[in-house]
C-alpha cells in the first residue's frame, strides 16, 4: 500500500460538470486504503447523487452543515481528523470563497477548520478559467500553500474544446499521494529504467522478453511520490505513472545511450529494466518475406548497461542493479553486485508464482554491498519499491561524500 494507507482525505465536490469524474477519483482513492470523507455542495448534488460517494467511500456522504444528528459540528470533526482536503472538482466559486475566507457552506466550513493542506483541482470553461479575477484567486492561493492540480485542455462540456477540463482522475490519485507522501526523497535525481527491450531482427519482429515494466513503474512512481524529481527511461512509456519525466526507448542501445546523459547527474540510479544481453547482428529494412524461408539469426551482445554505469559511478551515486534469476540466486546476485560495481541489488526468483515478469507482485531479497539484506515476501510491487528506495536512500545518506 502506499501514502494513502490509512490517511483520511476529505472529498469535498463542487458543482462542476466534471463532478461525475469526483466518482472515479473517490474510487481510486478507496483502492489506494484511504479513508474518504465524501463533502458535497448543493451545486454537486445538481450534477451527480450522494448515494454513489456514500456507498465507494463506505461512509455517507455529507451535504449540509446542519441537521446531523450523528455529527452536530461536522465542519470541524472533518477538519481536524483530515490529512487531505481534496476539492475535485473545484468550481470558479469554491476558489474564490477559499481566497477570501467566505465560510458560506459545509465545504467551506471544513476548509476553514483543518490544519491539514488542502489541494484544489479547478475544472471550467475556458473563459472562466481564464477570467483575471480567477486566475489572480489562484495565484493567492499557491501562494499560500493551497495545492493546485491544474486543469488540462481537451472537450468541454457542450462540445467545446480548450483549456479548463479537469486533470486526470489518475494524475489527480498521484498529486494526493504525493502531497501525502514522507517526502523523504525532496528535489533528489533518481533515475529508474523499466520494461524488456526490443532488438529487431526485420521491420515488424523482434527479440524481446516477458518484462512488463512493473517493477520499475512502481519505483519510479514512489520517487516521485516521495518528492524526488525522477527520469523513468522505459519502453512500457504508455503505461508509466505521472509526475514523472518518460523517456521512451526501444532498445538496449538506445536505452544505453539515453542512460548513459541521464546517469551523470543522478543520486539514485535503479536499473529495473530487462535488457537483453543479445541482439541480432542485422537488422532487415523492410519485412522479411515467408517464402524466403527461415531467416538465419546471429545474435551479438549488447553494450552491458549497468556494468558501464558501474564503471564510471559517480562518487555518492547509489546504482541499483536488479537480478532475475531461476536458479542459485544469492550467488548470482551477489556476483552481480561486485562483479558491475553496485551498492545494492534487487534479486528475485522469477521461477516461483506471482514473482517477477508481468504480474503485480514480486517476492525479493536486496543485497547491500555492506553485506546487509532486507526479505520482501510475496507483496505489492510498490511495496518492493518502497523497500528499494528507503534501503537507497539510507545508503545515499551515510555515503560521507554526501554529507556536508
Ligand atoms: C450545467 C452546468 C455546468 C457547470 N459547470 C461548471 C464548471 O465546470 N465549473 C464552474 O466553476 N462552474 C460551473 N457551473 C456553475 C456552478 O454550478 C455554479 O457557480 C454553482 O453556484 C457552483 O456551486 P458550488 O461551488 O457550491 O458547487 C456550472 C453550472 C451548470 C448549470
């Protein structure tokens, strides 16, 4: 589980058009083991119903200041217990009341009396979003720390198109995260590979393997999570996570050369991509044609991307190398620790079930180049990240070279 375990975000819904997307954001708050207090305005309840918030947060959802007769003062019982306040969508009005202190409704109430942050996803039509008055209210309220998850361009509601639709529901899930996160890996340059490389043999197949890219995703999504401003070098780029800068490549060499810049000024460097040790040594331009018959394919080896980044590791860098194996593997591993010159390494046995390639969890054992281990049993691959990145970042730390 992630940040979101446990925390208790309030919900508070406006009354957008985009209230309807409110639903998949409080579905996917819920998943991510948060505890949501759905708030929704009189102007929400226009667009979407109560019941729905209520029966995916497990908890009614709240409409009025008044006449609770569980919960005679809900604005501060909500505001006190929250860890999040959450505006999704957040209509020209709540902005503005949030800017001038206008405790005009139960929302309003709520953000007035939390001391938790509070983050606003404006959502409208282009020409209110792009009215002075409120863009000058959204620029106070950055400015005083409320948390802004801006709006994307895209159709609008009657058709139109432009800036103003509300974020993501996915990018909205990852900014609450974030904003929930330690933040223990603030402004920190990690960079992260993920996914199998892809070595053609002809203009349409190639040499390739099962990694699906999971593994790395998660890391680099619990960087960013944790603050750190993370480079993900993947060829799964359509299923990376946000609030991270992709680079989509394809294959080994590609891969190498974009690691090879990227490398230079990273603190962390996690290496979770399967890159293969073998390409073909030509590659057809066009497709090769069946009635020519089998093709010969001579494989060569591929340029050993870890074992060049071990070679020239930067002091203080902290480089992650990840170990496959099905056979004998803390041996292997723990050769592949010394042998390319990392700091640590992630080994899994890819033969046991639910470890490894294409599914969503993993069972690891990481390798300290001091001789330390840390056990992850069958878990959540964001759980092995999170285990990766705290055994990085303490490694980061105690490196003298890092310390002022
Ligand atoms: C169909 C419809 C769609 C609307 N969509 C938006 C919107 O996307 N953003 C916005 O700021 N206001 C929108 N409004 C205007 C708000 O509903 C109105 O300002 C209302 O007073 C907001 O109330 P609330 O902030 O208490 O929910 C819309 C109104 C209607 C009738």
């Amino acid at each position: 589980m992630g940040s979101l375990s446990g925390r208790r975000i309030v919900l508070g819904v406006t009354g957008g058009i985009a209230a309807y997307k409110a639903v998949e954001v409080c579905r996917r708050l819920v998943d991510a083991g948060a505890h949501v207090s759905p708030v929704l305005t009189d102007g929400a309840l226009e667009m979407v119903g109560a019941t729905t918030f209520s029966a995916l947060a497990s908890e009614p959802a709240r409409t009025s200041l008044f006449h609770d007769p569980e919960t005679p003062i809900p604005h501060t019982v909500l505001g006190q217990n929250a860890d999040l306040v959450l505006i999704c969508p957040a209509t020209a009005r709540i902005i503005s009341d949030i800017r001038t202190g206008r405790s005009a409704d139960l929302l309003m109430a709520t953000v007035l009396a939390t001391r938790a942050p509070v983050m606003v996803c404006p959502a409208m039509h282009t020409e209110m979003w792009e009215q002075a008055s409120v863009q000058e209210n959204v620029d106070v309220l950055e400015e005083r720390g409320v948390l802004i998850v801006p709006p994307e361009s895209g159709r609008l509601a009657g058709g139109d198109i432009g800036h103003g639709r509300l974020a993501d529901p996915a990018i909205i899930a990852a900014a609450a995260e974030r904003a929930l996160a330690p933040g223990d890996l603030v402004a920190r340059r990690v960079l992260v590979t993920a996914g199998g490389t892809r070595e053609p043999i002809d203009a349409v197949r190639y040499v390739g393997n099962r990694s699906s890219g999971k593994q790395g995703h998660a890391v680099a999504a619990e960087a960013a999570a944790r603050g750190a401003d993370v480079v993900l070098v993947t060829t799964r780029a359509e299923s990376a996570p946000s609030g991270v800068r992709v680079v989509p490549v394809e294959t080994a060499a590609e891969m190498a050369s974009v690691c090879e810049i990227e490398a230079v000024d990273a603190e962390i460097v996690v290496m979770a991509a399967a890159v293969a040790d073998f390409r073909p040594a030509k590659s057809a331009d066009g497709k090769l044609k069946k009635h020519d018959g089998a093709p010969e394919v001579e494989l060569v080896p591929t340029t050993d991307i870890l074992a060049g980044l071990g070679e020239r590791k930067p002091a203080g860098q902290v480089l992650v190398g990840f170990a496959a194996e099905t056979t004998d593997l803390l041996d292997n591993a723990a050769a592949k620790l010394e042998r390319k010159n990392l700091d640590m390494i992630v080994a899994n046995d890819v033969s046991k079930l639910g470890v490894g390639f294409e599914h969503e969890t993993n069972e690891v054992i990481v390798l300290m180049a001091d001789g330390s281990r840390h056990h992850v049993p069958l878990s959540d691959k964001r759980d092995v990240a999170r285990t990766v990145l705290d055994a990085a970042r303490s490694r980061l730390e105690s490196d003298p070279t890092n310390q002022e």
